[in-house]
C-alpha cells in the first residue's frame, strides 16, 4: 500500500467532493494544501534522483535547474524553436565557456555542440538534466526581451511590399496613396512603390509649399506624390541615418548608401543630399546589380552594325569606346560585350567607379580616389595582372587616355566609356584631352553612340497617327538612310505605333527601354583626318555616313516602323 494519502483523505469528511472555485491565499495554507505541495515536491525529487543516477550511467555531469538563475545571454545562445525541438538549453555562457542542458541524449547532439563551439571559439560541455528542469528553462524564454539587431539597412518584408503594392498599380493609384499613409509608412510606401513601377530613382525635391516625390521610370521622371512641408525635416532625418549621413549638416551635399533589405534579395541604394532654396533635397537610386543580364542579341543593334561591331569584338586588341550622357545604358553595353568575350582561358579585369553589374569570371575592381586609387593608378596595375581584356569604366583625364591606348596598341582590347553627345564626338574629345593623333588613329577600333528609348507597351500597343510636320520630319531623315535599308523602309510603308496605357505599364503606354545606336569603325579617311590635326566634329560624322554608319535618329525611326518604339520618343533623345 501507498504510504502517501488518497485524494480522498486530504478531504474534509472523507468522500468525494464536487469541484470547487480556485483556492484563495488562506485556504491554500490549510494542512491538506501544505501536504499536496509536499507530494509535489517529493515527486520532483524523486524524478531528479533518477536523472542522476542515469547520468551516472551515461558517464555524464548532472545539475538541477528548478533553481538555476539562468541569465538570458545563455538563453540567447540557443534560439527557442530550436531548443524545443532538440530538447536542448544553455543554462551557463561565458566567452570561454558554454553549458548545455538535455534530458534525452540524441545523435544530433554532439553535431550542435560542435557548431556553438565553432561558432561561439568556446569550449562546450554538456549536462544531464531532468524533464522538469529542461521543461523550466524553456519557460523563461517568455520573459527573455526581444532585441532587434541595430541595422542601417531598409529592412521590407513582403508582407509590407503586397499591403501597398497591391493599391499601387499605377501612377494615380501612387498618388492617392501617399496622400493618405501616415509619416511612419512613407518611405516603405515609396520603396514598394518605386519597385512595383520599376523605377530607377526616388527624387525627394523640397519646393515652396510642399515636398514633391517623383520616381524616374524608363528614363522619364513622373509626380507620384506631394507631402506636407512640415514633415519633411524628420522624414529626411530618416533617410540621412539609414544612409549613414550627417544629420547637422543641411548646408552642403552629402552621398551615402544603403541596402534594402526585401525577404528574398537585397539591393543597394545610393543617396545623395544637395541643399536647395527651400530646403535639402534627396535622390535615391536604386542599384539592381544582380537583376542586370543583358546579352549582345538583347542590345537592339541591328543590321550592318551588328555584323561590323561583332568583328570588331572579335579582335585580339585595339579599343572600343561607347559614348553618350549620364544614364544612356554605356555600361550596359559594355557588360553586354563582356558577356560575350568572357570564356574560360581568357583573363577579364574591370576597373569601374562604382561596380554596379557583379558578373561571375571577371575580375572587377573599384576605384577609390580618398585613397588615391584612381582610374590611372588603378589602370597601371591592371596592365601588370596580365589581362587579354581591359574595361575601364570611364576616361576622364590624359593619364588615363594615354595608358588605355598604350595597352590597346600592345596586344589589349580594351573598352570604355568617354563624355560625348554623339559617336562622330569621341575623336576630337580624345584629342582635347591631348591625345597624340598617331597614337589614337591606330589604336581605336570602334566607337559607339547611344541613347535608351521606352519600348512600347506590348499589351495596349495601337496604331499611330501623326501630323504631317512630324511625317515630313521623318521622310527627310529616313531619305538620307543608306540604299538597302531606304528601299525596305520604302516597300513596307510608314506605320508607326503608340502605347494606349494599361494597367500593366502603370497607364504609361511603355515598359522597358532599348538602345538606339550608331556605331562606326575606323577606316583609312577617318584615320587620316586624325593623323591630319583637323578634325571636326562635323568631319569625322560625314565620313561615318559615308561609309555606311546609320545615325541614332534613323536606327530609332527604324525601331519605330518596327513597333519598338514611337516617333515621338525617338525625337525625344535623339535631337
């Protein structure tokens, strides 16, 4: 027989009672609860005698945690859901030392405390203990604090990118949007915002009685929305800190960068302040290195262009030069024609300010001027790491020019981007800089002019109907293109298309861009109006069409005839 009493006994009078309402303080100080408490207790003793003596067996230390102060650095050491479902805590944390507690010796045991050991450099030892203690420990995991990791990254879940990105489907939609979040969900209303329409820029411009936000898209900037003046100051204050920037300081321009941190990526983005008459003002751009994976075919260079780049490419040595303003895809263009030259047995080093396309088997660097690693300096050493191929991200100096062309004359292809409105500009911008003509003429194997024009929407594409000053605008420049293309253009007749505005291109009528391009390759006349020292502009570009080269306008208008692209865009860059 039990020598503890029965539930029974520990009732007044003996038999069975109906349930009752919890106890109150004095009556769980009667001798029937004392006597419970003490079942209990002996109850826990006798479960604690048994986990020792099996770590006794197993040969294992063993401590009773009913009692142990716990500190919540050691909680920590082990997330919750992991210690659950292990049935392992860390009871003791020391920068030397690491002590866990299990109550169930298992084969994943000893690779956990591998890792923490890894992980934390400490040495690990590892406690038996009973149920009851693990099952204690485990409960002050509801009273540890949740600490959140100080970041200056835009952290977005995509919980918060579908609740605004779902009412955000165009740029009315944005509008109404803003007008009604609150101060807290700007800038994660903007950032959802501005990658729903694919936009490249968030400008943030302070004007006279309101702050403007606009988002450049496809290359065109567009009003999203207005915030209160009064807002501003700690909106900016927020920007300033996630980017790392000043925040006393309102009267100069600042650059920074950040990451945005989304669930399943991260991008970065770099932000510049610049003081204004009514305030500072900020722009964000948004940096997709890792979504940018445009091929050559994708470029939009088309008929004899194409075939004369190729071969151009194709070359062991000589340079390649794409030119153009600020944002006009140059450097998507050169990572283009690396995708094409990069094979196994062929060395690529990059020299780029900053590095916005990351891509696998190249060599990429960055230069750094505060510490006075600049494209020259940057450049020199580059030649010393024996590349076939040389991309420079820009020539901005004679420094630079001059060690670019020694490289392209000693066996290198070397591409790169210069400063110029049109390709035919390259030449005289070389020999500005001082360039010695019998050192480029010979050296330079193509260059490339460029603009990105808006691609039409292909879900709400429509007929076009021009007027007849803008017809007459395009028979004049499509009269001047060379014979064979002039009679396709002639046999297939002037249709030009637009886009309606649908609900897939924000109610814009374009989504995406493409190049326009005229390219030309060095040929005797050109080479000997540089060696001559008269060159113009002007010189360099009817040699180019004479010898076959298809100017930016006319490729455009081509693109257009070809539902690309409209009319109305192509004059938009071009002229």
């Amino acid at each position: 027989m039990s020598d503890f009493p029965s539930i029974s006994q520990l009732t007044p009078g003996g038999g069975k009672t109906a349930p009752s309402a919890p106890a109150t303080a004095d009556e769980r100080e009667t001798p029937a609860a004392k006597l419970a408490e003490k079942v209990t207790k002996i109850g826990l003793q006798e479960r604690e005698a048994l986990a020792k003596k099996e770590a006794e067996r197993l040969g294992l230390p063993y401590i009773n945690l009913s009692a142990f102060p716990v500190a919540s650095e050691a909680l920590r050491v082990i997330p919750e859901a992991a210690a659950r479902e292990q049935g392992v805590v860390c009871f003791f944390y020391t920068p030397e030392e690491l002590r866990l507690g299990t109550s169930a010796i298992t084969p994943a045991l000893e690779e956990l405390a591998f890792q923490l050991g890894e992980r934390h450099h400490a040495g690990v030892a590892v406690y038996l203990i009973s149920p009851h203690s693990l099952e204690r420990v485990l409960l002050l995991y509801r009273n540890l604090p949740v600490v959140k990791p100080v970041s200056k990254d835009i952290v977005i879940t995509d919980a918060e990118l579908n609740r605004f990105g779902e009412s955000v489907g165009s740029l009315k939609s944005i509008q109404e949007a803003f007008a009604a979040v609150t101060i807290s969900d700007i800038l994660t209303l903007m950032i959802a915002a501005a990658l729903k329409v694919n936009a490249s820029d968030i400008h943030v411009e302070a004007a006279a009685e309101a702050v403007v936000i606009r988002f450049r898209i496809d290359g065109v900037l567009h009003e999203v929305g207005r915030l209160p003046k009064e807002q501003w100051p700690r909106f900016v204050s927020r920007i300033k800190l996630l980017a790392g920037l000043k925040i006393n300081i309102t009267d100069r321009p600042q650059d920074g960068r950040a990451t945005l941190k989304l669930t399943s990526v991260s991008l970065d983005v770099r932000v510049s302040t610049m003081p204004t008459v009514h305030g500072e003002s900020v722009v964000m751009r948004i940096l997709k290195s890792g979504s940018i994976g445009v091929s050559f075919d994708e470029l939009g260079v088309r008929g004899e262009a194409y075939v004369r780049l190729k071969r151009e490419i194709a070359r062991p040595n000589g340079m390649i030069i794409t030119t153009g303003p600020t944002g006009s895809g140059k450097t998507t263009t050169l990572y283009a024609i690396l995708r094409l030259l990069n094979k196994p047995g062929v060395n690529i080093i990059t020299l780029e300010d900053p590095i916005e396309i990351k891509m696998a088997g190249l060599n990429q660097s960055q230069v750094d001027p505060s510490h006075d690693y600049t494209f020259a300096r940057g450049l020199r050493s580059l030649l010393r790491q024996d590349p076939d191929i040389c991309m420079v991200g820009e020539i901005r100096d004679l420094e630079t020019a001059e060690i670019a062309i020694q490289a392209a004359l000693t066996g290198h292809l070397m591409l790169s981007t210069i400063h110029t409105n049109s390709a035919s500009g390259a030449i005289p911008r070389f020999l500005s800089m001082g360039v010695k003509p019998f050192l480029l003429a010979p050296a330079l194997n193509a260059v490339i002019g460029q603009r990105l024009v808006r691609r039409i929407c292909p879900s709400c594409i429509v007929p076009d109907e021009l007027t007849s000053d803008v017809l007459e605008r395009v028979g004049q420049v499509l009269s001047t293109l060379p014979p064979a293309e002039r009679a396709k253009t002639e046999s297939a007749g002037l249709n030009f298309y637009r886009g309606d505005g649908c609900a897939g291109c924000s109610g814009l009528g374009y989504k995406g861009r493409v190049g326009v391009y005229e390219i030309f390759t060095m040929n005797k006349e050109i080479e000997r109006v540089i060696l001559s020292g008269a060159v113009s502009e002007y010189a360099i570009q009817e040699l180019a069409v004479k010898g076959g080269m298809i100017t930016m306008v006319q490729d455009g208008l081509l693109k257009a005839l070809d539902k690309v692209t409209t009319v109305e865009e192509v004059f938009r860059v071009t002229e």
